[in-house]
C-alpha cells in the first residue's frame, strides 16, 4: 500500500506539474487512431514528408527524400548569401521552443538530430514556396534555380509535383511550426503571402491576412477560410489541367419531413427548394459567412478537387485536438454534409454558384462530405445554431409546408407522366362544373 502512494505521488510531481505549461506550447498533434481507421489516405503524405512524427515512417516509400532536400539547402543558402553556420546557430536558440511544438514527441530525438531535421525540412518547404512564386505560368523561371532540368523546382516539377507537395502541406502530422519558417525567413509578411499563394491560389489575400501570427502552415489556411473578401477574390476559379490536383480554396423526400423535427435537423439543399428556399453565393468566401434572411440562404463559395477531403479532415482533426482552435471548419463540414445527401443537392449548389466541382460526377461529391463528416461532432453552441432554427422555422410554416407537399406529390405521381397532370386537371374541371351545375339548379341566379 505504501509502494502504491509513494509512486502515485512521485507520477503526480514528476508529470502533472509541468504538464500546463507543456500544454502551452504544443501546436502539432498526431492524429487519432480513430480517424485514421476511416480514412488512412487522407492523413498521410504521398510525396514529402516535413518533421519528426512521419520521416522514418514513410521516408524510403516517398518521391521525396533527403537527396531533394540537401538540394534544396543548396538553393536556400545561394539565395540567402549567407553561410550555414548562421542558420544553425539561429535554430538553436530556439530549438527547446520547436521541439515542444510537437506532442509525443519520441524520446529518441536527439538534439542535433532534430536540428538537421528542422533545417532540412524547413529550407525545402521555403524553397518550394520561393520556386513557387519565381516559376510563372508561362514556363519562366527566376532566381538561382536550374529551370527545366531540376525534377522539382522548375515548370515541370510546379505542374506535377508541387500541386501534390500542396497537399501533403496540409496534414497535421506533417507540420512544420512557424517558429521555425520564422526564424530561417523573415519579414512574417512576405512568408504569410508566399505560404497562402501556394497553398490557397484561386484567392487575392487581403493585406490585414498577412500579418497574422500563426502556428503552423494549417492554420495559417484555416485562418484564410475564416475571413476572406469577396471584392478581394476572383469569383470564379481559374481552369486547371485535368488529373492536376488543386487545393481548397469545399434523400429522397417523404412526408414524414413535413412534420416538425429537432432544430439541428438541416434538410437537405433540394427539400429546403421545395419549401421555397432560395440558396445564393454569400458576400464573401469565408465559411462563417453562412445565413439565411425572407427565405434566402446564402453559403460562402467552394472548390472542390481531388485534395478538398484530405484539407477539411486534417482542419477537422486539427480542432478536435488544439484547445481554442474554434470549431468553424467542423461546423462549416457538418452543415454541408446535412445539405448535401445526393447528386441533386450538388447540382443545385453548382446551378446556385456556390459549388465548383472538379473531382468528377455529383454522386462523387455527395460521397466526399459524407465521409468527410463521419465521426463529426459540431459545437451545439456554433454561430450555425442560428442558421439552422431559422430554417427549420422558416419551414415548419404551414404555407411552406404546403409547398413542400404539393412538390411531393408532383414528382410522386406527375414526374414520369406529364399527361397525368392534364388528366388531374381536366377531372377537377369537370367536378367543378358539376358542382357549378347542380348549385345553379337548386340555387338559380335571380334576374
């Protein structure tokens, strides 16, 4: 019993102490198991791998390896016109600060280890980035890179490596903290508008997004979904070769559903049409920028392409585990997913201007949020609480019922036989001359 209390305690003063404080600092997670059983893919790169939870993991399966990466240090220190010594002096100082951005952090890592690993790493994400604002689209190259002949930082590698570095970019596990891209690039400006240009093009970024401070490369995206102007944004996206990935830049009816349901019960995009609800593009991008005003429900525009899931789990993840992150994207996932049940709630989105699909047939997309939403818990406290009582007011009117019902029965029994409705018609006419009729016999109009 002793034994028990003694080691009890000395865990208690070992551990929980000092645990606050190392809560503080972390910022880079390892995704749960129970997301990963759902979809493994979505949470590990296929390309590149950046920081210490995936690079023995994965590193001799990725295109990527060291070899790229030593290449990269090349450039970045021709292009920096400084000697490496500065560079690891510099990250050293501030070395215990990156390695608590990372929780469970494994025991094995070395110092110097972790400072070869944090420089490798770090001068290949920002070279990536340089090679990405110095490559144009029409094939000119600019800088200290070796233009067509490099496999990665030329034309060649912006159209078909980077686009899937892109994605890889945005997994939790495979974060990098800004403290580090800091330290080896300054002035923060310039790093925020070469990070967002990469990893969210189809959007001009408002200046005031550029000076905010930020974690990691993921939240420095998520914070881009949260706020973007429309007046600063190109409405419709630019085309993009097919099979080229690009990043995010998003039932049958019954008449059961007439009934009056819970308020967090969202019916889909073409049962709310059928109660008379309007969807139009919101005035900006932002994925809180979602309301509903006289029957209109107006949702922020999206881009969804073959990187769209992986993006939205690894924010949804990066929620679920970061204290005070906020809850905006797995709000923003489970509302979509409540409106999206079919092929024919994507089309009405995409007829709206809300949804531009690049990943194929509508079923695809209505498959994507499905998954995407799996194992979702929204915040019953969100700003989308608002949204969905007053839908579910706006359709629980009797006059709007009455909508929906009359667009059941239409397409229950009008939909296959346009003649039937002629035939319905004529029979009401018929009955109500007989009516007509018989009440002019019994009740004749007096002179």
């Amino acid at each position: 019993m002793d034994w028990v209390i003694f080691n009890l305690e000395k865990q208690l003063e070992d551990e929980e102490i000092s645990k606050a404080e190392d809560w503080k600092n972390l910022s880079i997670y390892r995704v749960f198991n129970g997301a990963k059983e759902l979809n493994p893919r979505a949470y590990l790169p296929q390309t590149v791998s950046f920081g210490p939870y995936l690079c023995d993991e994965v590193e001799l399966k990725l295109q990527l390896n060291n070899v790229h990466k030593c290449r990269a240090l090349h450039y970045f220190l021709k292009n920096s016109r400084k000697p490496l010594t500065t560079f690891v002096n510099a990250l050293q100082a501030v070395l215990p600060g990156l390695m608590a951005s990372y929780d469970s952090l494994d025991m094995s890592w070395q110092q110097d280890k972790f400072l070869q690993l944090m420089l490798l790493d770090g001068c290949f994400m920002l070279e990536i980035l340089r090679a990405n604002e110095a490559i144009t689209k029409n094939g000119d190259v600019y800088g200290n890179y070796r233009g067509d002949a490099d496999p990665i930082f030329s034309y060649h590698g912006k159209l078909y490596v980077m686009p899937y570095i892109r994605r890889d970019m945005l997994m939790l596990e495979n974060q990098l903290p800004m403290l580090l891209l800091r330290t080896l690039e300054d002035p923060v400006i310039y790093l925020n508008r070469i990070i967002l240009n990469f990893v969210n093009p189809s959007y001009e970024i408002p200046y005031r997004h550029l000076q905010v401070d930020s974690l990691h490369v993921l939240d420095l995206y998520r914070r881009s979904l949260l706020g973007l102007e429309r007046s600063q944004t190109k409405r419709v996206p630019e085309l993009i070769p097919k099979g080229i990935p690009k990043i995010v830049r998003s039932s049958c009816f019954c008449i059961e559903n007439l009934k009056e349901g819970p308020a967090d019960n969202v019916r889909s995009a073409a049962k709310l049409l059928d109660y008379g609800v309007d969807f139009k593009p919101s005035d900006s991008t932002s994925i809180t920028d979602i309301s509903f005003n006289g029957g209109e429900l107006k949702l922020p525009s999206i881009i969804v392409d073959d990187t769209t899931e992986s993006a939205f789990l690894n924010l949804v993840a990066f929620e679920r585990v970061h204290v005070g992150a906020g809850n905006e994207v797995t709000s923003f996932v489970s509302f979509m997913d409540n409106l999206i049940d079919s092929a024919k709630d994507v089309s009405l989105l995409h007829n709206s201007g809300i949804l531009y699909n690049y990943i194929g047939s509508e079923r695809a997309v209505a498959n994507l949020f499905d998954g995407i939403s799996k194992d979702v818990t929204p915040d019953p406290r969100g700003s989308l609480e608002k949204v969905h009582n007053e839908l579910d007011d706006y359709c629980n009117r009797k006059w709007n019922k009455g909508r929906a019902y009359l667009a059941y029965l239409q397409r229950k029994f009008f939909s296959k036989d346009p003649l039937a409705i002629l035939t319905v018609f004529f029979f009401i006419l018929t009955i109500a001359q007989t009516l007509y009729a018989i009440l002019s016999y019994h009740h004749p109009l007096k002179s």
